[in-house]
C-alpha cells in the first residue's frame, strides 16, 4: 500500500463489541445465551433484505444427515433452507459479524473456532423440527450453533418457539419466541433443541461455527 492508499485505508467493518462481550460472559456462565432484541439494527435488516431477496425456488426441503431419505426427514423436520454465500453485500455484511464474533470467542475463550457455516429456514404453517442436537460427542464438528429471528410482532399463540433444553435429561427447557432481532447461541453437542410446530410462516438464520476436522491428508471442508 501506498501512503495515499494508507491515507484512506479503512477496515471493512468494525462492530461494536459489547454483545459479544455479553455471549462470551453466558457462555462461561452457562454455555448458553438469549439475546433478546440481541441483534443489530442493520444486520436484521441485512438479513432480512437477503432473505426477502431469495426467489421460492431456491429453498430447498432440510435434511437430516448425510443419506438423505426426505420422506424420513419430513417427519423429524419441515423446514426449508437456503444456505447464505456472501454473494451479496447484505450477505456478506452477516458473515463478516459472524466472522468478527468468531474472533472474539477464540481470542477470550480459545475455542478455536475454524469456520462458520449458515442457512435461512422458513417454517411454512404447521412445521416443525423434531428435538435433537447439533452435533454428536466425538463426532462432527460444529461446536457452537446461532440462531437469529427475522419475525415481526410474534407472540406465544404463533406457536414456533425454539426450546432449549439443558442437557438430556431436561424435559421442560426454556422457550424462545422468534422474534424480530432476537438470537441464540449453544454449544452445540450440550443441548438439545426443539421447533414448535409454527402458527405463522416463520423465517429464521441458523448457523454453526466449526472446528477445523482435517486430519493427516484427509481435508475437511467448511460444507
Ligand atoms: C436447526 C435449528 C432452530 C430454530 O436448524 O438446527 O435447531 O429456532 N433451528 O430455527
Ligand atoms: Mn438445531
């Protein structure tokens, strides 16, 4: 770089902190938080011009693993998904948050964090995702899940909460509405987690930031 260049040099965003600062401290406490209206302003309305932007024909029916059997898979989860690449610059824009509170777990809490993968879902009337974790001890690795809202004006008889539960044993958890702005982040092998089967068509992101599985000569790409 030149000193005209350097002159006008700008980092490509610089967020504020805080929230991730919030996360990091419930981690540590509970390996769990709930932000309520959580999000910033201009990432939800990033990811809301992203998700609006998306044409029907580009969600695709969830899985459930790798053989994907769909009439299996429709009875454990309803979703539809489309994988978010960065290609636009709202797009972007949410990745390089997600990238930015990646940095900052791994510089407090050297989890080690290698790449971070994410998909809008859209929960038609009626669907649900059957409870289940993120990734299995040993296995996998996704280790820590995110799930961001998009949904204006939710309440209880919507239906479609998320419920977290605390370990295996939890039978009650605690529900989230998903709610405009509102986010969650777990560790994704310690709680089991639940969609209620959705009043409303409901739009969330979810998203996993993942260790780096390459061992010896076998890579181990992000997807
Ligand atoms: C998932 C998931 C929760 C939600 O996609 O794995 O658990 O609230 N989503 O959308
Ligand atoms: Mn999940």
């Amino acid at each position: 770089m030149n000193r005209e260049q350097l002159a006008s040099y700008q980092p490509l965003h610089v967020f504020d902190e805080a929230i991730f600062e919030n996360i990091v401290d419930d981690l540590v406490t509970s390996g769990f938080s709930i932000q309520e209206n959580g999000l910033p302003d201009f990432i939800t309305q990033a990811l809301l011009t992203c998700q609006r932007s998306i044409s029907e024909a580009e969600y695709k029916k969830a899985g459930i693993g790798r053989a994907e059997n769909y009439q299996k898979a429709e009875k454990v989860r309803g979703d539809e998904i489309c994988w978010i690449t960065g290609s636009s610059e709202e797009g972007a824009l949410w990745l390089s948050w997600c990238e930015a509170m990646k940095q900052y777990i791994n510089r407090s809490l050297f989890m080690g964090l290698f790449s971070f993968e994410s998909h809008f879902a859209c929960y038609e009337p009626g669907k649900f995702y059957k409870r289940h974790v993120d990734a299995f001890k040993g296995q996998g690795n996704r280790v820590l899940s995110l799930v961001a809202y998009l949904n204006d004006s939710w309440e209880e008889a919507d239906g479609g909460e998320l419920v977290l539960y605390f370990d295996e044993n939890d039978q009650i958890g605690t529900k989230v509405l998903p709610a405009k702005g509102t986010f969650v982040v777990f560790l994704s092998e310690a709680f089991p987690h639940e969609v209620l089967p959705s009043v409303r068509t409901r739009h969330s992101v979810a998203g996993w930031f993942r260790v780096n599985g390459t061992v010896n000569d076998s890579i181990d790409p992000p997807r």
